[in-house]
C-alpha cells in the first residue's frame, strides 16, 4: 500500500493569496477607520460562549476561519489602537509595522543564534540603542517580550556581576550575606516579581519613600544603604525610574548614578515607559543621567508604537551580560562554518532559546520614519497632555491628584463633593461608565487614598481634540453621578 503523505500548505496556492489580499485590505480599512468605533466594548455573552468550544477534530474552511475572525475576534481587542486609549501603558501600532510581522512570520526566523540574516539585524537594531543611549560600543543586549522580561535580565547580571561567590555553580547557597536590591515605593511591580524569582526573596527589596514629586528620596536611600551594610547586608543594585507607571515621575537618574558610583553598586534604569524621551530634543534632559546605567530596559510597543511584542536591555558590559547566561550544550555548539557558525547567538544572552524575529518590525519601523519624527512624536504626546493638565486645572469639577510633568496625568471628578469615601466610589463608578461608553478608556490608580483616573498618552493618533472630549464626557458623568 502506498503512504498517503500531507502537508500544511494550501492546495489551492492562487486562492490563499487572494484572501490574503483580501485580509490585508480589509485590516488597513479597519485601522484607517478606527476614530469612528468605540474604543472598547466587551465581547457579548454569545461571542464568550463560541470560545467554549470543543478542539476542532477536522479542518475548517479558511474563510469560515476568517470569518470568525472578523466577527467574534476584531471587534472586542483592548482599544489600544484608538486615539482615544489612554489606559495604563500601551502603544498604537502601525500598518507598516503590521505587515512587518507578516513578513516576519513568513520567514519564520528562530532568533535563538546561527548563521543566519535574523541576527544581522538585531545586532544592527541594539548597536543603533547603544549608540542613541549613549552606551560605549562594545556593551550588549537583547530583544525581549517586554519591560517586565527586560527588567528581569538587567537585575539578573547585576546579581551575577555583583556575587563574590560563583553564584552560577553555587546558587545564593554561596552567599554569606543576604544581597539587597533598591527601589523607590513607586516602581514597577515587575521588580519585586524579579526580586522574588532570582531566590532573593521579597525581604531583599527595599522600597524607599518618594517626595512630593514622586521621586526616589536619594538621601532615605542613602541612609539604608548605610544601615543595611552596618547589619552585614549585601547591597547590590539600585533601580531608577526613567519615568514611573503610577505618576510619570522621573528619579533624578544622576544623583543615584554618583550614589552607585560611590557604594560601588549596579545602578539599573527601568525606562520601559520614558526611556524613549531620549529621542525628544526637547525633554530628554529628564532623564539626563540614563545613559551612566550599567544596564536600562526599554520597551518599543509603549514610546514607539511597535505592535506587541518589542522590548531591549542594554547592558554596559558586554562580558558580564555573557557570562550571566552563556551555557552551550554539545547540540548548540558555536561553529565556524555552516548554519551553527556566525558570532551572534543571542540565546548566550538571556533566558530564551526560541526567540521570534521581533527584530524585522522595529528595524523596519526605524528606517520608515527615522529617528528625528519618533522624537517629535514623544515631544508631541508630552504636550498634549499638558493641553490636559490645563483643562483640568481649569475646570472647578475637576482635580489633579499628582504632578503632571510629562505624558501621563492622574485626575478626578471632584464636583461640589469633600467626603473622600464618596469621591472613591463615585470616580470609581465613573470610570466604568466611561469604559462601557466607548467614548475614552483611562486606566486608573490610587494616590494618597484618591481614586484617580490615570491617563498614560504614547499614542500616534491622538490630537488635543480627544483630551476635551475626555473632559466633557468625565463632567457630564460626574455630575449625573452626583446628582
């Protein structure tokens, strides 16, 4: 009897391509429309009981596919891509970036090492981060999911450079004295995830109060370096915020740079929100100080609206960040010749071994707009949200409920109210009125026990137009919830 062998691809080559086509017209008609939706609506109870089906056993149609698509997916994303999604952290995208990973899922590249294309151009992606942050040339880094990933393997080879034990062998087993990292109340909770997954545990993180501005208190921080080492603590690494995610704070990056300097410590930057303001002429100052960091993380899906997933860490010494990961079984032996030659294996450099060609989007997105608009695009989101700072401030319903001093702003409807148990639960309720509206989607945040309606602007589309639409609809809500 002869094998029947099979295969993935379609039968009908012609007729793929021409959904193709079709699937890319009709998503570059749903972006160039997006103003005209809602930002957000939840997916109905019919669409939520479709994804309760059973695993398919035979193949479908790949139009039935596509339709399913269009009708119980595209319509209930996030919102990120509207000019009017503000909600905690998230870029936009961009066609082009869109059709980028397409193209990058065609290749189908593993970015894992080899002698192949991929690595090209995520080397020439970092050594262009290198050179715009100010890093020496010879440092490393490495493409990740996001920030909290980022983070993770910046603190991780500053544990490894900072042990005076081989902590790779011997693990924190090695260690006479529990090792200490430092943060201000405000970062971002990806750290004390990464403090907790080291074996550090979360008693080795100390959270250091912050001013009236948000910022990391240098001399607090200080005194406890002092009282830790006193009590045969091992201080390791201080973090600074290039922007913080509660209030858009910025530590005073160079003060903790002469700090870390002086104690002898890593200084990590985690400018997953902010790093980017070093491509706006205007406010890079800021975050004066980043480019002294022994290693930063960044995201691009956040300041420079690459679709999800774009993230980097660069670290200062290239060495160190090798010897932190590098670990080569006989299968994954760097050779001189052939697919397993080529000097750049990026899995020597981080956790992951399959790693996707995240790369082609960011690389491509770059040379698209080119440097000088990305900043003018971070210059012009800093100042849209200081037109909203000025239509609070001067609207009597309305409170600032913290400094505002770049792209987010934290607010509430504060009407004729005073009792702050009733001002909570009001905002609270507004805020979900807001979402279901689809009018504008804030996320939200706590400050000084204030419900507060948090806006976090990196997105392309928006014009100053969207802020006074955000105010008028947060009014008229507040004020039928008040009365």
């Amino acid at each position: 009897m002869d094998t029947i062998e099979e295969t993935l691809d379609p039968t009908d080559w012609a007729k793929m391509e021409q959904l193709g086509m079709e699937m890319v017209k009709d998503m570059m008609q749903f972006l160039s429309t997006v103003r005209e939706r809602k930002v957000w609506q939840e997916p109905p109870s019919d669409v939520k009981d479709f994804f309760n089906q059973r695993v398919p056993i035979e193949g479908q149609m790949h139009e039935t596919i596509y339709e399913d698509f269009k009708t119980k997916i595209r319509p209930y994303p996030t919102g990120n891509i509207h000019p009017r999604f503000w909600g905690w952290v998230m870029g936009t995208g961009t066609p082009f970036t869109m059709l980028a990973d397409m193209l990058a899922a065609g290749i189908n590249i593993n970015q894992g090492g080899g002698n192949q294309v991929g690595g090209l151009v995520e080397k020439q992606l970092i050594d262009w981060f290198i050179e715009l942050f100010g890093f020496p040339p010879d440092a490393s880094g490495l493409l990740v999911s996001g920030g909290s990933m980022a983070n993770l393997i910046g603190i991780t080879v500053a544990r490894y450079a900072e042990a005076d034990f081989d902590l790779r062998k011997e693990g924190l087993y090695g260690s006479q004295k529990r090792m200490m990292v430092y943060a201000s109340t405000e970062v971002h909770n990806c750290v004390n995830k990464t403090v907790e997954l080291l074996g550090l545990g979360s008693d080795s993180l100390r959270l250091i109060s912050v001013n009236d501005n948000y910022e990391i208190k240098i001399d607090e921080l200080q005194q406890q370096i002092k009282q830790d080492i006193e009590q045969g603590l091992q201080p390791f690494c201080v973090i600074g915020n290039a922007v913080t995610v509660n209030t858009g704070a910025c530590d005073d990056l160079n003060a903790l740079a002469d700090l870390c300097r002086k104690e002898n410590l890593w200084f990590h930057v985690d400018g997953a929100i902010g790093a980017m303001l070093m491509l706006s002429e205007k406010y890079k100052d800021k975050i004066a100080g980043i480019e002294r960091a022994d290693s930063l993380a960044m995201d691009m899906h956040k300041w420079m609206y690459v679709p999800y997933e774009a993230s980097c860490v660069l670290v200062r010494n290239k060495a160190t960040h090798y010897k932190a990961f590098s670990l080569q079984a006989a299968y994954l032996q760097h050779e001189k010749r052939g697919m397993g030659g080529g000097d750049i294996w990026f899995s020597d450099y981080g956790v992951e071994l399959s790693r996707g060609f995240k790369a082609l989007k960011i690389w491509m997105s770059i040379k698209e707009h080119g440097i000088k608009k990305f900043g003018r695009m971070v210059t012009q989101n800093v100042e849209q949200v200081q037109y909203l700072k000025l239509l609070v401030n001067n609207n009597p319903k309305l409170e600032l409920t913290a400094p505002a001093p770049l792209n987010l702003l934290c607010f509430r409807y504060k009407g004729n109210l005073s009792d702050e148990e009733k001002l909570n639960s009001l905002n609270k309720e507004l805020l979900f009125q807001l979402h279901e509206s689809g009018v504008a989607l804030p996320s939200y945040t706590i400050l000084k026990g204030k419900y507060s309606l948090r806006v976090a602007n990196t997105n392309h589309r928006t014009i100053r137009e969207d802020f006074k639409i955000l105010t008028d609809k947060v009014v008229e809500l507040g004020e039928q919830l008040e009365n």
